[in-house]
C-alpha cells in the first residue's frame, strides 16, 4: 500500500513563519492544499509570507504573536478555530541567537552575558513549549495532530561558541520526546511530536560566521565544509521534504523522534 502523504484542506499552524526557514515550509505546504496560519513577531513579517502563499494561490492568514506571551498565542489560537475549525499540525520554526550568547573568538565561557543566556534559552525552549501546550490542548481535544520542533546538530554534536542557542535546543529535544509520550499516553495514538535536526544552513543571522562578503567560506564555514561529507551548506527548501512527511499520515507510526537535515554532518567522525 502507498503511504499516504495527503495533506489537502488540513491546517497548520507555523510560528516564525515569517523568517526564511518558516517562510520557506510555510510555500511549500500551501502548494499541497493546506490551510495555514503565520506567526510572526510582526504582522508586516508575517504578512509578507501569507502574500507569497496567495500568489501561488494558497490560503493563507497572518497574525502577529509573541511564543513567549500564553496571551498573545492563546489569542491567536482562538481565532484560527473561528476561522477553520481545527489545528492539525503545529510548526514551531520560531527562534534564534543573540551575540552575548554566543562566545566570541577572543572570549571564554566566563565572558558569557547570563542575560542574553537566559533571552536565548526562553526564546528557543519556552518560545516552542507555549504554542505547543496551547495548540496541543486543541490537539488533544480532536484526538489528532502532529507537532513539529526545530532542533539542531548543535545538540548532538559540540559547535563551539554558540552555548545559549546549544543548550535551548538540547532542551527542545527532550521536550520533544516527552511531550511525544505524554500525548500518546494520555490522549491517544493520534497525536505526534516529532523534531528536526537542521544541519548548517545560511541565513541572516548566521551569514557573517559561514560567509565572507565576496561569498567564499570563512574559517569556520570552512572546518564546517570540511566536516560535512556533501562538501556544502544545505538549502531551506531541503528541510521541506521531511516536514511534509511528518505532517502526513504516512508518519503516523513516528512519535518523539529527531530527524537530522545535515548532509551528512552527524554521521561523519572527520575521518
């Protein structure tokens, strides 16, 4: 029997969805019939991919929420049940760094800014945990869902420097794995979560890191490329394929798992 990857009329629900990866899911779902709300801090950002999507002749609506606010995102959810009725799939692409985070080249672990630890770690962990627990909730109540987080190789594999971001996503992927068995538990086999793992992907706020200006790979996009086994960063449309398949049905047997996007990196011992 054929697995079944059909996703038309169901709706989906992506924080950050206005940035490049959430973005980038966000198209390319639409193209397979679904309904999907976007989450943005601001409604320009989100906005901006609900016109993309209705340009290739999706259903699209943008709704500006802050993941670290139980208001803002039970709000929001509110009215995504007005306007479709339901919530089938809950992508949580909502993230990111900051510089004080990070370890910076002339720096040690004792320069790190334990606030901007802190801002990290609630953004990533609290940032996926709130919209899951919120949306999980209507989950629960249907009996069926898929959740989706974002992780990354940082927690499996040490990436110097970048200590706040590592440590929330290592928090994500427990939360991941718990929450996968709490909902099978106590609400039935037709709920998943599950998680990626994106390896090195450029974008915005890691660019100036991989890239320099003329394009070529600086030092550390260099030992990166060199610890990859593909020789090359991935592309954002790349994650889509695995998301599509976790939202479907033909996953429906695949709860609290983490699925490396990486070319490879995890794999390879760099011998």
């Amino acid at each position: 029997m054929i697995p079944n990857f059909d996703l038309k009329n169901k709706v989906a629900v992506i924080t950050g969805g206005g940035g490049a990866l959430g973005g980038c899911i966000a198209q390319s779902l639409s193209l397979s019939g679904l309904k999907i709300a976007i989450l943005d801090l601001t409604s320009e950002s989100a906005n901006n991919t609900v016109e993309m999507i209705e340009e290739q002749g999706g259903d699209a609506i943008g709704f500006a929420a802050n993941v670290l606010s139980e208001d803002s995102i039970e709000n929001v959810s509110q009215e995504i049940i007005k306007k479709w009725g339901r919530v089938d799939i809950l992508l949580n692409a909502a993230g990111g760094n900051m510089p004080g985070a990070t370890i910076a080249v002339d720096q040690t672990i004792f320069d790190l800014s334990m606030d901007d630890f802190k801002k990290v770690t609630e953004l990533n962990l609290n940032g996926s945990v709130i919209p899951s627990l919120i949306f999980g909730k209507i989950m629960a109540d249907q009996k069926s869902g898929s959740i989706i987080n974002y992780s990354s190789m940082s927690v499996d594999r040490v990436i110097t420097r970048v200590v706040g971001y590592s440590a929330s996503k290592a928090g994500i992927e427990n939360f991941t794995r718990w929450m996968a068995v709490e909902m099978a538990l106590k609400y039935g086999k037709g709920i998943r979560v599950n998680a990626i793992a994106p390896g090195f992907f450029v974008g915005n706020q890691n660019k100036k890191l991989l890239l320099n200006p003329d394009g070529s790979y600086t030092e550390r996009g260099e030992t990166i490329i060199r610890n990859t086994p593909m020789k090359r960063f991935g592309k954002a449309e790349e994650l889509n394929g695995a998301i599509h398949f976790l939202c479907s049905d033909a996953a429906q047997f695949i709860t609290g798992v983490v699925i490396p996007i990486d070319g490879g990196f995890s794999a390879f011992s760099g011998v």
